[in-house]
C-alpha cells in the first residue's frame, strides 16, 4: 500500500510539472500547423490528407477531447482541398476557432499529458519486474524528474506517444517471451501495431523482435521453430491492426493524394535503380495500378514513403554552432550528454560500471539492445532535428539505471544517491517551466544551449507568453519581431512589427525580439549581446539608449 502512494504521489507530481509549464507555452510549430487541425480531421472526416508524415494514433488522442467541442474547420477552403496543412492549422486556429484556441491546445496537451502518466507507469512496472519495487519506484522517481520527458508529455505531438507505445510493445514481447501463451502472443501483436501507428520510426522494432529472438535461441537454446513462429504470429498481427488503425480502408495508392506526378516520378526512379528490366511498358502498368486498385494500408504505406523520402533529402539542421544538410554521427550523442540531467548521466554509467560486479542479465537484453538500436538508427538518419527522436530511449536508460539500486549495500551508498536525487529535483525546479530549452550543467544551462543545439531542443516557437510577460513588466508597446513558429503573437498582447530589409544590416533604435531559430537572419546578433532573453528561446535587444 506504501508503495502505490509512493507511485501515485509521483505521477502526481509529474502531472503538476508538466501541466504547470504548458499554460505557460504558445502553441509550438508542429502543434498548431500540423497534429493538432491534422487529427481533428480525422475525426470528422475520416480523411487521412493532412500531413500524413505522420501515422494517426497520436492525432486520435490529442484530437480525442475536441469531439465534444463545438468547433468549426476550414473544410471549404482551398488549404484543404490542396492538403496544405499549415494553412488549415492557421485558418482552423486563429479564423475558425480563434476564441477557442487557448482551450483547443489546452485540452489537446492534456490527453498527452495522461500519455506521459501511463508511460510513466508502465517505466515502474518493467523496471519492478526486473529488478524489483524499490528499483521500481526509483525507476519512476528518474522518470517524473527529466525534463526531456516533462516536455514532450507537456505538447500535443507524437514524441510522448511515440515513447510510450514502443515501450508498450517491448514490454509485452519480454512478457510473451519469457513465459509465452496465446494472450500474451496476441498482446504483442496489438501493441507492436500500436507502436507503428504512433510513429514511422517504430518500423525499427521489428527487426529490434527479430534480433532479440535470435538472441533468445542462440544464447539461451530456446527452440528455433518455436520462437520464429510465434515471431510471424506477432508481425501479422501487428500489420492487421495497423490496418484496423486506419479504419480497414481499402484504397489505391494514388487516391486522394497531392502531388500525383511527384509521386509517380519517385517510384519510376526507384523502378529504374531496384529493377534490371525497368521500362516505359511497366512504368506505364505501375502508374495505373496505383491510380485504380484498391489496396489495404496505402495510407500507411505511402506516408511512409514520403518520410524515407524526406530522410534521403535530409533537412537543414544546427549542430555545435554550424547549419548543416548533412547530419553528423554525432549529433545525438552530444545532444544526449548536454540535454540530460548530469546526474541521470552519472547513473547511467553507474549501472554500466556495476556490470563488473553483477553480470548482464538476459531481461537487461531487452532494455540495452533496443536503446542502442534506436540510438543507432537515430544517428545515421538525416533528419537530426532534436532529442525527440531518440525519446523513446529515455525510459530503457532509466529502467537499466535501476539496476543500482539493487547493489547499495551500505550507508554511504545510500547518501550518495540521496544527494544525488536532490541535484535531480533541484534542476527541475530551476528548469521549470522551460524544459524544452532545457541543457545541463556540461555547457552551463539553458543560457548557453542555443551555441550547441536549435530547433525543438530549445526553439519551437514555445515562449510568446513569457516575451508578453517581458514587454508588459519593462512597459514596451512595440517590438520588432522575428518569431520561429506558427503561433498568433497578438492572442498574447504582443504587438508587434516584421523586420525590415535594412533593419537586418543595421538595428535602429528599437526594441528587437528574435527567435533563437532564426539568430542567423540578423547578421548583426552576433556582435551584441542580448538585453534580455524570453525563456531562452526568444533574444531581446534595446536599442533605444543607444540613439539618447
């Protein structure tokens, strides 16, 4: 009973956080311009147009408390016949709804907010399971406590979602492969299904199955038959439910699509590098397939495919003071380092460190080759455009750091991880409510996190209330604004200016708020120190004394 006041008055804790810091954010880039408008229409018109980068378990959940709204969607508008998901989410915010769009993201964000409390919980529980309830709850204690995590429960967009049903599907295949039954066979099949539609990069999990299988029969003899069996089982039951997510539609490939002779184009040129005996007679026969066969999953499949595409394309990225289209191997380790806690760091390597002395065992497989897998995967991609890509790794780390636990023997031990966690809980306290910007200690804090790392490890257009909170406290009227995100500065009070041509070369003297996203487009950033900053994210220059 102890026990589960402990775990409740934790996740409660966690809620507080979490809540707390998102009525202190504008909406975020992805929320308002994608998943947000992209998952309401879902639900009112079972069309799967918008921004289909992404699967639609994520959308169902956000977008879940908006049924019971009356609200209003730019369906007659052009943005939605040409799919341009930005400009729906603008119109289905700030023209349609614009009187409700505080409550929209509000409740929005909540239904993630209870992703991250059942993710939270299911951390406990893997990790009381193998290690034991006091590695559990100190499991969940990490947890409750990382800003990284914090942020993304605290946002309506697929990250926390994303985190949570991989763990989900992991946690269910350790559980059929240790003691296997038909329910638990089922069990993985579902959730496995459910980690692909919350998102794309949740395709690595099936050869993560196929791997830790392998595993089980070279190392610890189990029958080969058997275990692959059950394997095929389990990914064909993934796949029917991956379907079932999307409403067993049955459509062609091309059917209400945008951008037909792009796609077209892009499977001729795979046709043509895969194919020995590509021609203009197959490419003819494939280009009327997909234009009049109805198919299950082509929904799934092409949004795919749009992100495989995306990825080959790469994106611009920043990484330790330089913009790249390139991506760098190291990328997500720095930003592992440098965004997490230094005292998860610590005892993440006090776990590694403890193998010496107690060896790996065969559950801890099913922590440390998926992380590493994931992480891997991560680093080699092109599209390393935050931490959140490798958040799913976030609770592997903490369950295995765990293990320590198991291993204090003595009073010094135990003072040592006491002080310890106090560091822990005294970083989320001055973290809060920017834990998106958050950065440890290794670079001194958030202030400086902006010369390693841009984009959604500090910058996402998250911080227009506390610039209001700025101008109203220093009684500004009027600033010149150069804001990364596709929020409404004025819901906030925010009256404000573009940046002229000429006030990119030289400042007049004004008052100027530049995101951090965006520093570079004023050349002149980099010779003046800021006056202020608005929540890390969001540089203020006065100017004003300078004209006196």
């Amino acid at each position: 009973m102890k026990k589960i006041i402990i775990v409740i008055l934790l996740l409660s804790i966690f809620s507080a956080l979490a809540i707390s810091s998102m009525l202190q954010q504008s909406g975020t880039c992805d929320e308002i311009a994608h998943h947000i408008p992209a998952g309401y229409s879902y639900y009112k018109k079972w069309d799967f147009r918008l921004n289909p980068s992404n699967p639609p378990l994520s959308r169902y959940i956000m977008a879940f408390p908006l049924a019971f709204l009356d609200l209003k969607a730019p369906f007659d508008d052009k943005s939605w016949q040409e799919a341009d998901t930005p400009a729906f989410g603008r119109k289905f915010f700030f023209e349609y709804n614009k009187e409700k769009s505080r409550t929209i993201l509000l409740l929005s964000r909540l239904a993630m907010v209870f992703v991250g409390i059942f993710t939270g919980f299911l951390t406990y529980l893997m990790a009381s399971q193998i290690y034991g309830r006091r590695a559990g709850l100190f499991a969940l204690f990490l947890f409750c406590f990382t800003p990284e995590i914090i942020a993304h429960a605290s946002l309506a967009t697929t990250d926390i979602t994303a985190a949570c049903f991989m763990l989900l599907a992991l946690y269910a295949f350790w559980k059929f492969m240790k003691l296997p039954t038909k329910t638990k066979l089922f069990m993985a099949g579902i959730t496995l299904g459910l980690a692909q539609l919350s998102k794309y990069s949740a395709v690595i999990f099936y050869p993560i199955f196929l791997i830790l299988a392998l595993t089980e029969w070279l190392l610890f003899k189990k029958k080969f038959s058997k275990i692959f069996n059950s394997l095929i089982l389990i990914f064909v039951i993934s796949i029917v439910t991956i379907w079932l997510g999307y409403g067993c539609r049955m459509k062609p490939f091309l059917a209400e699509t945008t951008k037909q002779e792009e796609k077209i184009a892009f499977v001729q040129n795979l046709g043509v590098k895969i194919i020995p005996f590509w021609n203009n007679e197959l490419s003819h026969k494939t280009e009327t397939f997909l234009k009049e066969n109805p198919l299950p999953l082509t929904t799934y499949i092409t949004g795919f495919l749009g992100v495989m595409k995306h990825n080959k394309e790469s994106h611009r990225m920043f990484f330790l003071g330089k913009w790249s289209n390139r991506g760098s191997y190291l990328y997500y380790v720095v930003a592992f380092l440098i965004k997490t806690p230094v005292v998860m760091i610590f005892f993440l390597f006090m776990a590694i460190f403890s193998l010496l002395y107690k060896r790996l065992s065969k559950d801890e497989l099913y922590l440390i080759l998926p992380a590493a897998i994931i992480f891997l995967a991560a680093s080699m991609s092109k599209l390393q455009l935050g931490t959140r890509y490798i958040l799913p790794i976030y609770p592997l780390c903490i369950i295995f750091s765990s293990r320590i636990i198991r291993l204090i023997k003595n009073n010094a031990q135990r003072t040592i991880v006491a002080l310890l966690a106090i560091w822990l809980v005294l970083a989320n306290i001055f973290a809060w409510p920017h834990y998106l910007s958050y950065f440890n200690e290794f670079i001194g804090g958030a202030n400086h996190g902006w010369k390693y790392l841009r984009d959604s490890n500090i910058d996402w257009g998250q911080n227009l209330p506390a610039l209001s909170k700025y101008m109203k406290k220093n009684d500004i009227k009027e600033i010149t604004l150069e804001y990364f995100g596709q929020d409404d500065p004025a819901l906030y009070g925010i009256n404000f200016e573009e940046f002229s041509y000429a006030e990119r070369i030289k400042p007049l003297n004004k008052i100027y708020a530049i995101s951090a996203q965006y520093l570079e487009n004023v050349p002149w950033f980099s010779v003046h120190e800021p006056t202020a900053k608005a929540g890390y994210s969001i540089f203020i220059y006065d100017f004003r004394k300078a004209g006196k």
